[in-house]
C-alpha cells in the first residue's frame, strides 16, 4: 500500500516570505526558510517514488529522493552530503531555481493530487542548516593524476566543472576577471532574491577542498591561452558566460536617464550596495520607471528600482504572459511589491527635454503573429495604436549573449551570434585542447542548466587527460544506474 498524499505543502504558496510593502526598502532575502519542524514535516510528503521524476528532471539529477529520507529521520547533514554530490552550490542555485517552471517541482508527482512537493525550500534548508552547525563534511577526492586543468570563468559552469575535476584527482586553477567567483550568480542577480553570504560560503568551501583561485585576471588580455598552457595546465576550459547585452536600436536610445539592466544589477552588485544602501550609485532612478523585456534580469531590475525608491515601475513586454521567460515566482514576488507588467506593448521612440534627459516614450500595442525563430509567436505592431506615456528613468532587458571577447583575440571559432562551436560530443573547441561549456556555448540560460553542462564537459575534459573512451554519460551514472531501472522515456 502506497504512502498518504498530503495534499498542501508547509506554508503560503509557493514559499514562505516576507510581506510585500515591509520587504522593497531593504535588499535583504525576501525568501523565509523553514524550521526544523517545518522541513520534517514537507519532507513526509514525500511519498518516496522508486523513479523520481523531479531527479530526471534536475540538470544535474540532484539526489532529491536522498535528501528527502535523510530529512525525515532529522539527518540534515547527510542530506546535505547527498545533494552536495552532483551540485558544488545547493544553497544558492536552491533559491534561484525556478523549481515550479519546468524543473524538479513542476515534475513531481504528487502535483497530480495537490501541491508539488517543496523540493527548493528543502534543498536551501538542508544546505544552510548544514554550514550553520558545521556538518559540511569534505567529499572523496581521487589520487592526484599529476595533471592540471585551467577553467576560465568561476561562474555556475566553471565552479560545477572544477569541482567535478578536482574530484576527479585533477589540480584545478580557476581565471575569472572579478575580484570574487560567482558569475552570474553573484553579479546579476540581487542579494533579495540570492544571499550573497550564502554563495559566499558556498565558494569558500570549494576553495578549502583544494581549487585555486586567480582572479582579477583576464584572459586574452592579461594572459594569451598559450601563455596558460606555457605555465603547465594540460588543458583549458572556457566557461565565460553571457555578458554582451543584446542592443534596443529605436530613436533616442542616446538619451541620459536611459540604461542597461543587466549593467545596472551588475555595477550594484560589485558595489555590494546590498550592504550598505548609502552609497552613492552612478544612475538615476526617477519616479517613474520602465523596464522593457520581459526575462529574469527585467524582473530583477524592476524589483531594484521599487528597492530605490522608484514610486512607479511598469515592466513592458511586446508578447504575452504565455510567451515571458521569467519565472513565474519572480512576476508574483514582482506584483506583490506594486510593480506593473503591461503585455503586447513596446516602445518605439525615447523622448528627451532640452537637457538630453528622458521624460517620455511612444510606444505602440502588438498582437500575436505566426512563430519566429525562437518557437514563440512573433509579435506584429498595431497600425494606429500608437500613445505616449511620461517617464524618468529606463531600463533595457531584451536579453544577453555569450562574451565573445576571448574567442576573437585568440581567434576561436565561433557562431554568426557569437557563441563558441564546440564538438557536440567532446566539447573540444577549435582549438585542440582547449574545451568550451555554459552560455558562452549556449546563450544565456538558467544557473542550474549552466551548471550541468559544465560538469557534462569537464567528464570529458576528465576523459581526454586519461586518454579514456568510455564517455560517460552523468545523468546515465546519477539516474538510470542509481535507480537501476532503463531510461525513462520523455
């Protein structure tokens, strides 16, 4: 006989948090965790399938079906050790995941009976509880291979890759251009939505177990790639990411008091102005605030600039709410707090005063036309409808690509868009030994994605340095073989 559905999960849906008006004059976390009781008695929902669906669908088949027996015997700290196995930063990627979108929660299977089981909340409780009482146990590290592997970029898919490797017996060194490691997940996304403190302890441990870091390095500028080989590494993995904005090219776009988003997130972040809110910032946040585009970086900017004083923030985003990329926590989290979200609508034309300052846009309605390149249906302007609304401040989020910067100096090919062409089964790039993963292969995509794929390349940066053929496939080896069970058919 099969266990009882518990129907609701623990708490408001779709987490606990912080009320909406007290929660925009702070950068402080929104998310509230859950108790011990709390995390206890979410797990005991679980109803323990013998092939957990929410496991396939993780990028990096999180042990979730671990975690949860752990939790309901009250063993956070091993927990903690199973889902740290196949993620290096649970914590973080747990509270930035969008679980419920297309992820382990959308997946779970009591969902068909009630609400998906808490598997985020759970995943953050078990991680943090863990640093909190010092049950972070060091994970098996194989015998020195005597080789060397550089990763350039300490974002998600550099961190996932060089954990993998190091455990792997490899000596990793980590390049990233920022004074700390964390990619995107540290310069981009806000410290209300993920805690700095948590990634930072995150990262730390990573850096006890063995990983060198060198930041504030460059490479292609301040080192060439053969200059990297030249210092002993046997090989190199590119994991750089996707910082080139995407340009809005409409008249006026030259405007003052008219920025990029993701710039915008990004010089807070390295201003750590979540820290201290007395800073001065090099931007201008007037009353009025539009944000165009209708992705996370658009809900993060907009979230800020409430945070910022902003008495009036509309999102403006040319599809529908069908069609947004944004997670779907992120828009409630983003309503809750007075923002605005206008749909099949954007602007067409910036308006200046004599100053060179924007104060207004015209802007005009669309509607849906057939499916464009990406799959969605391609948004067609009205003729006539055609309106003009006052403004102050602008904020432009249509998107990111991969940083092209390095494979143009050292001359790697790349896609027309400008992300770097690897071997569909090697990850090899143009260059031989020299491997490539994440969003700069990519395109921007989510944290945990990014991560999974760097640890899908460094199995087989792992296999090239022991001359191996086997090409293991990890989701094959953390779900089909832990499961004993054939491939589940999607």
């Amino acid at each position: 006989m099969g266990r009882e559905i518990i129907p609701k999960r623990v708490g408001p849906w779709p987490f606990p948090r912080k009320d909406g008006n007290s929660r925009i004059g702070t950068f402080d976390e929104v998310q509230i965790s859950f108790t011990e009781t709390e995390a206890i008695e979410e797990a005991n929902r679980c109803i323990l399938c013998p092939i957990p669906a929410c496991v396939r669908a993780c990028p990096v088949n999180l042990n979730v079906l671990g975690m949860m027996r752990e939790i309901q015997e009250k063993k956070f700290g091993e927990a903690y050790r199973l889902i740290r196995e196949t993620n290096c930063i649970p914590g973080s990627t747990a509270r930035v995941c969008p679980q419920l979108d297309d992820l382990c929660e959308a997946n779970c299977v009591i969902s068909k009976r009630g609400d998906p089981l808490s598997i985020g909340m759970l995943q953050r409780f078990v991680t943090d509880w863990s640093f909190k009482h010092g049950e972070i146990k060091d994970l098996d590290i194989a015998e020195s291979t005597g080789k060397q592997v550089a990763v350039v970029g300490g974002g998600p898919t550099g961190l996932g890759a060089a954990d993998l490797l190091l455990r792997y017996g490899h000596k990793v060194t980590i390049f990233d251009i920022h004074d700390k490691l964390g990619g995107t997940a540290r310069y981009g996304i806000p410290n209300y939505h993920l805690s700095k403190k948590s990634l930072d302890l995150e990262i730390e441990h990573l850096k006890k177990m063995g990983i060198e870091f060198r930041t504030k390095m460059k490479i292609g500028s301040q080192m060439s790639l053969k200059d990297v080989f030249k210092e002993g590494f046997d090989t190199i993995l590119i994991a750089t990411g996707a910082k080139k904005v995407t340009p809005f090219e409409v008249e006026g776009r030259g405007l003052h008091g008219i920025f990029d988003a993701y710039e915008f997130l990004i010089t807070l972040d390295e201003m750590e102005f979540y820290k201290n809110q007395e800073k001065r910032i090099p931007f201008k946040i007037g009353e009025k605030v539009l944000v165009v585009g209708g992705g996370d970086t658009a809900i993060d900017a907009s979230r800020t600039s409430v945070r910022l004083g902003a008495k009036e923030v509309t999102m403006m985003y040319r599809r529908t709410d069908k069609e947004m990329t944004a997670y779907r926590q992120g828009r409630e989290l983003a309503k809750e707090e007075g923002i605005k979200i206008e749909y099949l609508q954007v602007p067409i034309r910036f308006i200046g005063d004599k100053e060179g300052w924007i104060k207004a846009a015209e802007c005009i309605k669309m509607k849906l036309g057939e499916p464009d390149a990406s799959g969605r249906a391609r948004p067609v302007p009205i003729e006539g409808s055609n309106f003009i609304i006052d403004l102050d401040t602008v904020l432009i989020a249509i998107g990111r690509g991969p940083s092209t910067f390095l494979q143009e100096k050292e001359d790697i090919k790349k896609e027309k868009w400008g992300g770097i062409i690897v071997d569909n089964e090697t990850f090899e790039t143009s260059i031989p030994g020299v491997f490539a993963a994440g969003d700069v292969v990519t395109g921007e995509s989510l944290v945990i994605k990014a991560m999974g794929q760097g640890r899908n390349a460094a199995q087989r940066v792992h296999e090239y340095l022991i001359d191996s053929k086997e090409c293991l496939d990890l989701s094959q080896k953390y779900f089909t073989q832990r499961y004993a069970r054939k491939p589940v058919q999607t």
